[in-house]
C-alpha cells in the first residue's frame, strides 16, 4: 500500500500551485472573469508551454509525459484551490481520455494539439429532458454518404465558447433511452450548423445551449464504435467525475482554511470567534468532511482500473460522500464568516458557488446513491 | 381547544382577500412573475394603496393610525399578503422605527415622524451592525458627542438594507464610553442627505445590491432627534427586537415557496418520469412540508398566547430559527430539481431571442436565489446568537 506520490507529481503540483500563486490569486481571477471571452488565453497558454502541463496525463508517443488519472488528481485540486476557469477538466482530461481510449489518427492529430494548448474541447453530453442519464439522447447523427447528419440540442456545456473541438453524444441508432446506438464524435466547434447561445455560470466559468441544425460530420470524426459507444462514454464521466471530485478537494480545503483563519481573526464578545465551542465543532466537523473528501477521492482513482460496475460503484460512492462535503462545507463556511461571506468580495463566497455547482456536475448526490444501490444491493 | 376562526374572522379573511385582488397594482404584479428587480417605486405604490386603505400599519395602536385588529386578525391579514405574494412593506418605518417612536418617542417626535412612516412618504433605513459589531453589537463604535445642541456622530454603519433609497435612518450610536457598553449607546434618527453621510454599495453572491456601507463624518444631528434618553439607547434596541418577530417564521413564504418546489418538479423531467416521481426527491418535499406544519403550529401556539395577553417571549428564536431553515432549504430543493439548468447566471444578461432559451424560466434565478438565502440565518441575531438566547433565557444555562 502506498499513497505518496512520485517525484514527478509533486513537482507537477508545486509547480502549478507557484504558478496560480503568482498568476491567478483571487482579484486577477475576478479581472479575468469580467474581461470579454471570461478569461485570459494568456494562462491557458503559459500552462501549456512555460509550465508543459498539459502533456502531463499523455503518454510520450503523443509528446506527452507519461502519466496518467493520479497526474489529472493532482492537477485538478491544485486548479480547485484557486477556483481557476481554465477549460483542463473538459480538454486534457475528458477530451484526453476519450482520444487516449480510442486512439487511432483523430488521437495523433488532436493530442499534440492539447498538449500544445491550441486546442480546447467542450463536452456536449447531457441534453433538458435526461437529467443525468448518458444514454437519454434524442440528438441524432444520421447516416449520410460516407458521413453522418447531427441534429439535436445539447444543454448547458460548459467551456464551449472557448472551444475548438465539441465531444459530442449522439444517436446513431436505437430508442431514446436505449444503451445501444449512442455514438462519439469530436467535431470542429465552428462547422456550419453549429449554433451556439453562450452565457456566463454562476461558478465563473463560460458556457452555452448549442444546437446542431444539420450539422454534416466526416466519418473520421467518429470516436469507437458506431452505435457502441456508451460504455466509453460512462467511462469518460467517471474519470471526469473523479477529477472533479478532486476538484472540490481543492475548493472546500480553501473553504475551510479561509473559515479557520477567519474565525481566529473576528472578535466578538471580547475574543476570538474561534473560542466558542460550537463553532470549534464545526470547524471541526469541516475538516472531517475534507479529509473524508481527500480519501474518497483516491479511493475511486485507484478503482477506475476496475471492471466497469465496481468501477461505477467506487466513483458514485467518492461523488456522493464529495457531494456532501461540497454542501456541508461550503454552507458552513458562509455561515462562520457572517455577512462578510455573502459578499461579492470576498473569494469564501465564489468558492461557495463553485462547490454549489460541483454538488450536481455529473450527478448529484441521489443520482450516485440510486446508481450505486442498483449496482450493489441485489433485493 | 380548536382550530377554526369565527364566523367574523372568515369575513375578514374574505375582506382582505378580496381588497388585495381589486387593488394589487398590475405593472408590478408583472415584473414580479416576469422576475425582474423591484425599485423604490414598486414598493411604495402598494404601501400608499394600503396606506389609504388603513391597514399599512397592523400591529401600531389606532390612536397612531394603526387598523385595531387583534392578533388574529394581524395573523390572517400577514398570511393572505403572503399567499397573493405581494411585495413586502418593508419593514424599517412600519415594523421598526415606528413602535420605538410611539414607544419612547415625545409628543414633537411621534407629530413630526409617524405621519410620515405611515403615509411612505419617508423611507427608513436601520443603522445597527458595524464591521467590528455583529453579533456582539453592544461593542459598536460610531460615537457621537454632543456639541450645544446637536450631536456630532462619526463612525461606520454597514449590512444597512436599502440605504440607498432612504431618507431617515435610526441609528445606535455610543455617547458614553466609560460605562458597561448596553449603558453608553443612544437612539438618534438621522437625517440621510445631512452633510457627512455617504452610502457605499454591497454587492452580495446573488449579484443584488440590496444592502449598504454607511460612513457618518462629522454629521451633526439636532438633539431633539435622539429618542428616549441619552444611554438609554439599548432599551429601545431590545424593545425593536422583540417587535421584529412579526411574521419572522414567514411560514405563508415558505407554503407558496413549496408549491412551487412542486410546481416544477413537476415540469422537470428525471429521465423518463417527472422529478416529482423521484422517491427521494418527494421524501424530501414531504419532509419540508411536514417541518413547515410544525413551525406553523408552534407559531400559531404563540399567537393564542399572544392573544390571551402573554408578551412575546423568548420562543420567537425557535420561529427564527426553524423559519431560516425552512426557507433555505426551499432553495436547496429549487436549485436540485432545475439540475444542470442551476448553472447559467442571468443576472445583467440581455434576453436574447425566444428561439434558443437557457433552460425554463423557473431556474434563471435558482442558484442566485439560493446563494442569497444563506442570509436569513444570519440577519435580524444569527442562528448562533438565536440559540444562545434560548439557552440563556428559556433553559436558564
């Protein structure tokens, strides 16, 4: 048994955490989100070149450095602390492992380009009507010719305005909820047909409603198998649920270091805040739920190798128990901190936002549960 | 024991429910269903309609202006505003400064402010917290020392709600320093648009500027606008605070906010069935509703003490408390139900052509919404501060 990390990864943490220390502190964050496009290229840039971050997860063959999933861990709660809207959850790790898993000419020539920073990916999965059912599709991709015709609605994807490419899920066949039929494609985001309403989130980040009017995809554009393709897909959103999770690893550990710092500072009654015993117990229930976080966390990381429904079970308990911590957490440290924390200035309440959103990306804490009880609780 | 009102107390409840359809004004009937943002005016044209009709002000005596109604009839009226969601009368004039005036106030004071509070013409706004003083707010410092006849006050308001429409604020300031702080804070009402007052705004998480810095430098106040004795200040602060339970447990809000719950978690779709078929989802839409029924209950048990003579005691913290709660976790359910919808924000965002909408209507402002009620366990004696008082008052610990 062993949970330290290599050399390497820890290089690769310090590294990004000297960099957002320097580069993404919480006032040049708010700069960022407020400037036109919701964020500055320049940083995506500098964690691809002068950082060489983003080949991190990638193996050497694409130029990459050979890690993998414990590389995006680490990686995602370092970007968590700084609660940064750069587009790594969608590119390197949902766009890198949908690429990784199929390989083929689409990998060899779309990887280098994340690794280099020219391209930017946007998930177009979940759709109004499927909540958080992959397989509840009714966008299509009809056959036609060589190619296919995409049609359909894809719901709130985040990071599309920044986009290059859109991953996307669509119907090659098959009834509206079935398992078979649902292909992957990674598409060009500006070719025709690709309309797109882009909008601010509540979380800082961009994203947008797009529709496909038919949209005309090459057959090269297809990821896996035609009609095959949810297993991968249910893949993917577990890597990505695990990154996220780590994610708000990063996020409720500032949230509870920022309430622990507060609650040392503010005076009332002539002491520290801190000094009253049931806030003493809060804080102290926070931390539980970090550190409870943190194992979940590696926990299902570990698993992901696993055959399909233990690795399902392992990520829906880490994102239940991760869930949660985002809740507790975050609406703790609002309280602790009083009317300060509702303000706009202080970052405790845009890490609240953005733990808020983490409670429902990928399925919120009912959708994990009722999927791990059909997974393991045989009536 | 029973539960029924009287024949006249249905008539009255038919009365108001009747007065409130023929005179609730349309335009902001519809920018509320629309969503969009109230202004001063929006909220001062139902408080001269109700002005006119008697009734702005239930809870003041009728030799101030006040309708005579007992606490029944307070309840009923306060439950049918809230069932037809009018806008709030906001609190400040009526529900705050008022009853200290009538209270403590002189003869000159209650003939010069009340008229004025009642009618909307003067728009209050409450100088209490410091950036030092929240939940100890005994501890504040905006001192005022007096200079001939006239105060000269300096110091730092803030959380001030509104400010930026008012013209009158109530202030606690401190005029002794040499004594138990509740011993050395005094009453004084300022004018807003005196020399020397600058109101800053909060932007708080929902993106709302709903509450306020407000600097006093150097402002000089005329004596004979401190209500009630100089350090003397703290009584009226307590008697303002008993005063502010009326509807605290907002049980009325919260029954229209779980309609809506309902409302939507039947239009959203979990996959192939509605959300409201969600087993877990309806468990905790019951559960609400079922802790609702039981903060309903408890307040309408200290209402039948209320009417029977009984002060309002120290059980207003449990409706505090369990009231914040309840409203929060409306939100909680608001924002769970609209799913992925819980992301886009809205505000200050141009709506666009109908052909390509964000999500339906009802989760534009979920997340703000939610974001934004993390303040109702905080204001008016956080929760902390509520169950200390409990503790202290009720079980003597």
């Amino acid at each position: 048994m062993d949970f330290t990390y290599t050399e390497t990864q820890e290089m690769i943490r310090d590294t990004l955490a000297r960099f957002l220390m320097d580069n993404y502190d919480f006032d040049k964050r708010q700069k960022m989100i407020a400037s036109d496009g919701g964020r500055d290229p320049a940083i995506w840039q500098s964690i691809a070149g002068e950082l060489g971050l983003l080949g991190a997860a990638f193996g050497e063959e694409y130029g990459g450095l050979g890690g993998g999933m414990t590389e995006h861990v680490v990686i995602m709660e370092e970007l968590g602390k700084a609660i940064a809207v750069e587009p790594y959850l969608q590119t390197a790790v949902i766009g890198g492992s949908a690429l990784k898993s199929t390989g083929g000419p689409l990998a060899e020539a779309v990887i280098p380009q994340i690794i280099s920073g020219e391209a930017i990916i946007a998930f177009a999965y979940a759709e109004p009507q499927g909540r958080y059912n992959l397989a509840n599709l009714t966008t299509t991709a009809k056959k036609d010719g060589s190619g296919y015709t995409l049609n359909g609605h894809k719901s709130v994807v985040y990071t599309a305005p920044w986009a290059t490419h859109l991953l996307v899920t669509a119907r090659t066949g098959g009834g509206s909820r079935d398992r078979d039929g649902i292909s992957l494609f990674l598409i060009d985001a500006k070719a025709d047909g690709v309309v797109k309403r882009d909008y601010p989130t509540n979380d800082g980040f961009m994203a947008s409603e797009i529709y496909f009017e038919n949209v005309a995809v090459g057959s090269d554009a297809l990821l896996g198998d035609e009609g095959g393709a949810l297993p991968l897909i249910e893949l993917i959103v577990d890597e990505a649920t695990v990154a996220v999770c780590s994610e708000a690893v990063g996020v409720t550990t500032r949230l509870h270091a920022d309430t622990l710092e507060y609650s040392k500072q503010r005076q009332q009654f002539g002491q520290p805040i801190g000094r009253f015993q049931v806030l003493q117990h809060r804080l102290v229930d926070m931390m539980m739920e970090v550190e409870q976080a943190k194992s979940m966390t590696l926990m299902a990381m570990l698993r992901l190798d696993l055959p399909a429904e233990e690795r399902m079970a392992a990520v829906s308990q880490a994102k239940a128990k991760v869930g949660r911590a985002c809740k507790f957490v975050g609406q703790n440290a609002i309280q602790t901190h009083g009317g300060i924390g509702i303000t706009d200035e202080l970052a405790v309440g845009h890490y609240f936002k953005r733990a808020t959103m983490i409670e429902n990306q990928f399925g919120s804490i009912d959708h994990h549960y009722v999927r791990l009880e059909q997974l393991t609780l045989a009536a | 024991m029973n539960l029924e009102f009287s024949a006249d107390e249905l008539a009255f409840q038919q009365e108001v429910r009747d007065f409130i359809a023929a005179n609730y004004p349309a335009d902001v009937r519809a920018k509320q269903d629309a969503g969009e943002e109230l202004g001063k005016e929006d909220y001062l044209k139902w408080h001269r309609i109700l002005f006119k009709q008697g009734w702005v002000a239930p809870a003041w005596p009728e030799e101030y202006g006040g309708p005579g109604w007992n606490p029944t009839q307070r309840f009923i009226f306060s439950e049918e505003i809230a069932a037809a969601e009018c806008v709030q009368i906001l609190p400040f004039g009526i529900n705050m400064v008022g009853p200290v005036i009538y209270t403590f106030g002189t003869p000159e004071q209650k003939e010069r402010f009340l008229p004025r509070i009642l009618s909307g013409e003067d728009w209050w706004c409450q100088g209490y917290s410091e950036p030092g003083s929240g939940s100890d707010l005994a501890s504040l410092r905006t001192k005022a020392v007096l200079d001939g006849d006239e105060y000269v006050v300096n110091g730092q308001k803030t959380w001030t709600t509104l400010a930026q429409h008012a013209d009158w604020g109530f202030f606690l300031v401190r005029t002794d320093n040499e004594v138990k702080p509740q011993e050395g804070i005094s009453f004084l009402l300022i004018d807003m648009k005196s020399p020397g007052i600058e109101v800053k705004p909060i932007i708080t998480l929902g993106g709302h500027h709903e509450v306020n810095e407000v600097w006093l430098e150097d402002v000089r106040v005329p004596v004979d606008q401190r209500i009630y004795e100089e350090n003397k200040g703290w009584t009226c602060a307590k008697f303002l605070l008993a005063h502010e339970r009326t509807g605290i447990a907002a049980v009325a809000r919260s029954k229209r906010g779980i309609e809506k719950v309902k409302d939507i978690a039947r239009s959203e779709l979990d996959d192939e069935k509605p959300l409201m078929a969600n087993p877990f989802f309806r468990r905790k839409i019951a559960e609400l509703e079922t802790d609702l029924t039981a903060l309903e209950f408890t307040e309408l048990r200290s209402l039948a003490g209320e009417n029977a003579g009984k002060g309002p005691g120290p059980e207003a913290s449990l409706l505090k408390i369990k009231g914040s709660e309840i409203q929060q976790r409306i939100t909680e359910l608001v924002l769970e139900a609209v799913g992925h919808y819980g992301a886009p924000y809205f505000r200050g965002f141009p709506e666009g052509s109908n052909e390509y909408p964000i999500g339906p209507d009802y989760a534009h402002q979920a997340a703000p919404t939610y974001f934004n009620a993390r303040k109702t366990t905080i204001y008016g004696g956080s929760n902390e501060i509520q169950r200390n008082i409990i503790s202290k008052m009720v079980l003597g610990l």
